[in-house]
C-alpha cells in the first residue's frame, strides 16, 4: 500500500470513528437551538462592484447599507439570499487586507439553495458575464466572487445535498 493510500485510509477510519460517535440517527437528534443563519458577513474591497455582482449578475436584492459600526467609515451591507437570510459585506477602506486566502477557521465556500429553473438562468448569466464556473453533480455551480470568495449556487432544496434529504 502506498503511503498516499495509508493516509487516505487513515482519514476515512477516523471519519468513520466521528460519524459513528456523533452522528445520531434520524428521529433521535435534538432540536438545534439555532433559528437559522442570519447572515454571513465577507470582507468586500469595492462596494459597488460588490453590489453589482450580488444584486444585478446573481439577483440578490441589496435590503440595507450602513456605516459599520465597528470601523468609523468602513460600510456594511446586506442582501437577500431568501428565507429571512441575508449575505453581509464590510468593506475597510484604508485598511491593507490582502486577497482572499484559504486558512484554518476561515471561509471555505458558501453554498446558496436557488430554484432549479433560477439555476439555470443564472448559469447561463455567469457564462455570459465572463464567471469561470464548474459544474458538479448537475445541481452545483462553482464560481468566485468578485473578491475571490468561493461561492456555489446549488439547484438542491434547503436540507438537502445532492439528492439526499439530511434535515
């Protein structure tokens, strides 16, 4: 056995370990004490590119845009991504904070449900608009933000993933 095959099974006995551990059949688990996701805020370098991203390419209605409370001159800014969520950006104008980098405790992607007919539409935007995109599953869109953030639009209903219902 290779050393990248020992690894790989190494990774796949100890998510076998968790899941058995933690993962409670269907009916037993406890209610969550969360009421959902109310937003999640991403650091934007440019306020209107971001808006035009979010609200004219992707169809997000910008709902509120406010001084960042935090950071006197910095805004923040909410749209509308369905079901009483929202997506928040700050911008720091002044402030050097690099491009986006993957790291430990940090975003990896966001996943957004969208209506299958309202997927297809906004594939064929994206590939009009110059958006590099990949396809995965048929459900799935892969594509960067206009800062790099990773994004996916996902064809599959809230509580499901690919195909299967988890909630």
């Amino acid at each position: 056995m290779t050393a990248t095959a020992q690894v790989h099974d190494s990774f796949a006995h100890r998510r076998e370990e968790i899941r058995e551990r933690y993962l409670l059949p269907e009916g037993s688990r406890p209610e969550s004490s969360a009421r959902g996701l109310h937003h999640a805020a991403i650091v934007s370098s440019d306020v209107e590119r971001t808006v035009n991203f979010y609200q004219e390419l992707l169809e997000f209605p910008l709902v509120e845009l406010i001084e960042n409370r935090d950071y006197p001159g910095s805004s923040h800014f909410f749209f509308d991504i369905g079901n009483g969520n929202l997506l928040a950006f700050f911008d720091f104008p002044g402030l050097d904070v690099g491009t986006y980098r993957e790291v430990l405790g940090g975003l990896h992607h966001i996943a957004i449900s969208i209506e299958p007919f309202k997927w297809e539409y906004l594939r064929d935007k994206l590939v009009a608009a110059g958006i590099e995109l990949v396809e995965h599953s048929e459900v799935s869109l892969y594509f960067p933000g206009p800062d790099g953030e990773r994004l996916e639009l996902i064809a599959d209903p809230l509580g499901e993933m690919y195909g299967s219902t988890i909630l």
